[in-house]
C-alpha cells in the first residue's frame, strides 16, 4: 500500500512539472512571420459574413464601404472591380433564383507581419432559372485587410454547374 501511495505522489508531482504542449505560454509562442492568432468573433469577421448575407440578399452595392477604393477582387482567377464583381454577381441572381449561403465559416488571421486575412469558407446553392435544377457548390475567399477596408479578396469555386445557367 506505501508502494501504490509512493509512486501515485511521484506521477502527480511529475504531471505538476510537464508543460502542455496545447496551453499557450510564451514559451510556446510561435513568432514565425507568417503564425500569428486566429479569432472566429472580431469586427472583420462579422463585416465578411455582412458581406456574403448581402450578396445572398442581392443588394452588395451597400458594402462598397468596406472596400478599399483599388482593391485587387478576383473571381476564378478574373480580376474585377468592386462595381464588376457586383454587378457580376447581380446577373447570377438573374440566372438563379433562392440563392443560398449555408454552412459558412468564417475566421480572420491577424498575422505576426502584420498582415490581416478573413478567411472564409462556404456551400453556395441556387435553382437554375434554365433547368429548375438545384445547383450546389463549395467555395472558399480569402480577404485581404488593410487598417478597417478590404485590398484584396480572392473567391474560388468550380465553377462547371453554376456556368452552365448561363448556357442559352
């Protein structure tokens, strides 16, 4: 019994002594200049999820707040404006009806360098006007910041189902 006693007082002061290596301590900090930390509850976040409601709502213009004047918007690797993307996807809007974000995460990195990215990830649905057909994609952007506006955001997703409602 004084044996069982011994080592159960030597396991615990020896687990008093260890680190977790998942607590954050600044002996863990990663100071890389691309690590930094991640927050799901900031204002950046909630203006990007503002921003795919209001894309969702058809009504985008009232964002351009956000966006800096000359901000770098590519869609599949095309650049746009802010005023091309908008009215780009205002003609989705002609060619799909119950458009629908669902399943969306979104998350900003506030990097050590500096650099500020909203991160956010998505299932995209929509009915064909063309084939009544229920269309639904993936899709991920990446949002660039720079003080409070967007310089930068890169939307990606297949685009194979969603082009053809465009097809006549």
């Amino acid at each position: 019994m004084k044996n069982i006693l011994i080592f159960f007082l030597i396991a615990f002061f020896v687990s008093c002594n260890q680190k977790s290596k998942n607590v954050d301590n600044a002996d863990n900090a990663d100071n890389a200049e691309w690590s930094g930390t991640i927050s799901e509850n900031d204002p950046k976040t909630e203006i990007v999820k503002n921003i795919m409601k209001s894309y969702v709502n058809n009504n985008m213009a009232d964002m351009k707040e956000f966006f800096h004047e000359d901000a770098e918007i590519s869609v599949n690797d095309t650049k746009l404006t802010f005023d091309e993307m908008v009215a780009g996807f205002a003609e989705g809007h002609n060619k799909f009806d119950s458009i629908a974000h669902s399943n969306v995460l979104a998350t900003t990195m506030f990097y050590n360098n500096g650099r500020v990215f909203t991160n956010s990830w998505y299932d995209w649905s929509g009915i064909s006007n063309k084939t009544g057909e229920v269309v639904n994609l993936r899709g991920y952007c990446a949002w660039q910041w720079e003080n409070d506006k967007i310089i930068s955001a890169y939307n990606a997703f297949d685009p194979t189902k969603y082009n053809k409602g465009f097809e006549e």
